[in-house]
C-alpha cells in the first residue's frame, strides 16, 4: 500500500493529477494523430499507451489525458521517425461526463511531452478537452480554449 501511495505522490510531483472517471478508449495502437503544438511533427502514430495493461491479442488503448509513446509520422526532417511520449488532448470517439454531457472532437489530437513531464512545445493549436487540463496542469496552463 505504501508503495502505491508513493507512486501516486511521485506523478503528482510531476504535473500528473490522478484519473477520476471512466472514459471510453478511442484510440489504439497504430492510430493517427495530429500534433497540436509547436514542436515541427505535424502526425503522430501511437505505439503504446503508458500504463496499459491488456489481454492477450488485445489492442492497448488509450483516451483523452492518457500518456502515450509516439513516433513523429511526417513534421521536420529532425523530428520524424523518432519515439516521443505525448498526451492526448482531442479524441473523435464520444465519451461521457458525470454530468451527463457527451463530447465529440473533430480530430484525434496530442502534445508531445518530455520525459519528466514538461511540454515540448510552448504553445497547443486548438481546443483542450477539460479531463486532460484538469489531469496535466501544465498543458492546461498551455492551451488557449479548455472544452
């Protein structure tokens, strides 16, 4: 048990705040995203979802405010084909809120992160939605429009 609280208070020192409700996965392995920040990648196609523990021949997934390992599909000629973590802003599959809401983005999006948190990028193009700035402080103090 103290472990657990350790590693809880271990990620929260990051800029993580720990996960509330259950939204549904819209994203597996090998889906495109756009990258919605100012690091040079423009697609990015998620490899693993960080966390993510399956069952055999089943496809990891992940939603908004999930940490991610990607790899840069087309941008810069310096950022492609290399693997970065990211945080995934924007999903088209609609989820749920507790207070009954359902919310639909137009794209599948993500901000590349480095690896002890901090955004890559300093600014993110497009709207947020609110469980990934209410779970990454730092990308809520990032973005422009919080849905």
């Amino acid at each position: 048990m103290c472990a657990a609280k350790s590693k809880q208070r271990a990620l929260t020192a990051k800029g993580m705040i720990s996960r509330g409700q259950k939204i549904s996965r819209g994203l597996v392995a090998g889906s495109e995203l756009k990258c919605a920040d100012n690091t040079g990648a423009r697609v990015l196609r998620l490899i693993q979802a960080m966390g993510y523990k399956g069952r055999l021949r089943r496809y990891p997934s992940a939603t908004v405010g999930d940490k991610v390992t990607v790899s840069v599909r087309q941008g810069s000629p310096d950022m492609r084909k290399k693997i970065f973590q990211a945080i995934i802003i924007r999903q088209r599959k609609t989820y749920r809120r507790v207070d009954g809401v359902w919310i639909q983005f137009e794209d599948n999006a993500a901000v590349i992160i480095t690896p002890e948190g901090e955004m890559k990028g300093s600014e993110i193009r497009g709207p947020v939605a609110r469980e990934a700035a209410e779970r990454w402080p730092r990308i809520a103090s990032a973005s422009s429009i919080i849905v």
